[in-house]
C-alpha cells in the first residue's frame, strides 16, 4: 500500500523509559504532522514539518518529547522519560504541500 | 491544546434517519473540515470547505462553512450501517498548517 504507516501499532512500556516511534509518510509528501489522541478526546496537534523549513513545534506538550525527520521523508516521535499522562494513540499525517493531509493508523502507546 | 466544541458528544439512531452534528469555535477558521475515523485506523477527510457560507455535498454528506468563520455543520442523510464511527470536525487557519480538532461525535447506528 502506498499509504502512511507507523510501528510500532502498540507500545507498552514502563514509566521513565524513552520511547521512539516511526512514521513513514507517503513518498513525495512534503509535509509531516504528528498529533497525539488521548482516550475519548479529538486529536491534538504536536509537531508539523514542511520540506527544508524549520518545524513548528508548538504543540509539544513538554521538553520530554522531540520529533526530527531525516531526509525529508522518515520522521521519529521521542518521548523521554515517559508519564502515565503520555498513554495516547499518536498519529502521523503527511500531505503534498497544502493538499489534504493523509493519516497513518497510529501507534497506541501505553505507560505503565 | 485547543479543542473545538463539537455537538452531540454522541447518537444512536435507526437505519435510514438523517443525522446532524455541529462544531463551534472561539476562533476563526480559513477552512473547515469533516472527517470519519473508525477503530484503529486513523481519521479519513469527507468533505473540507474553503469558503465562508459555502454549502458542500459529497454523496449522502452535506457540510456547511458558517458565515461567521467559526462553525460548521455535517448532515448525514438516508444512514447506514457503515456510518458507524467517530466523526470529527478540524479547523484549519492557513493551507498547509495544524489542524485543532473537535471533540468528536460518536455515531452508532441500528438496524
């Protein structure tokens, strides 16, 4: 398929470890967004990138979490230092340009 | 972050009744969108509007872009089984930028 994919699909893992999670966007796409969907709410907005331009990150909840997009296309979500309150399903969108943004299935993470 | 008000929270209804949901926003929106998740997969785009009043149908789906710039409605009309899922407003204030969502209606649907 030719779609947005992440993985790992479902994390668990303990509180104060570091999780990475990956996102593969469609090929060409030059926008990349990371949101994060908490149990029963919409989702809320992380961190976006467009092609060579600097990210807006302005939705990263704390310094804990970080994101980088190597060569355009991969991107990495990091959580350091993980909380209970990081327990969410977080969710990968690319687009071409200004076109729709197409989502990934997302990765449910869990904190124990 | 910001979350749109977003109304019912959820709905049962009978196969073949119209359904209606509305989202509200404190800010304004360049654009408007409607989309559909189901479980474990991520939201799907029905219908984006890009113009203050402007009145959208795809199939059974008619969205409308407020006047005002912060809200929008989504009618589903003749449902069906297949509507079941999450429905979710987004606004969006430029082209190629964040999207704040609503806080999704839940439909569920019976035969």
């Amino acid at each position: 398929g030719a779609g947005v994919s992440q993985s790992p699909s479902n994390k668990v893992t303990e509180k104060g470890k570091d999780v990475e999670l990956r996102c593969d966007p469609i090929s060409g796409h030059t926008a990349l967004y990371w949101y994060r969907q908490s149990l029963g709410q919409g989702l809320e907005f992380l961190i976006y990138f467009q092609g060579n331009s600097a990210p807006d990150k302005s939705g990263l909840p704390s310094d804990r979490f970080s994101a980088e997009r190597t060569g355009g296309s991969v991107s990495t979500l990091t959580i350091q230092r993980t909380q209970q309150e990081d327990s969410a399903v977080y969710l990968c969108a690319s687009s071409l340009g200004r076109d729709e943004q197409f989502f990934g299935p997302g990765t449910r993470l869990t904190v124990l | 972050g910001q979350q749109l008000n977003q109304s019912p929270q959820s709905m049962f209804i009978q196969e073949g009744e119209d359904v209606s949901m509305n989202c509200t926003s404190s800010s304004i929106f360049n654009t408007w969108l409607w989309y559909k998740q189901d479980p474990g997969e991520g939201p799907v785009l029905l219908i984006a509007l890009y113009k203050a009043g402007e009145l959208t149908s795809n199939g059974r789906l008619t969205a409308q872009f407020g006047i005002t710039r912060k809200d929008s409605f989504l009618n589903i009309s003749a449902s069906i089984p297949s509507d079941v899922g999450i429905y979710f407003c987004a606004g969006q204030t430029g082209t190629a930028s964040k999207l704040t969502f609503g806080t999704g209606t839940r439909l569920q649907v019976t035969l």
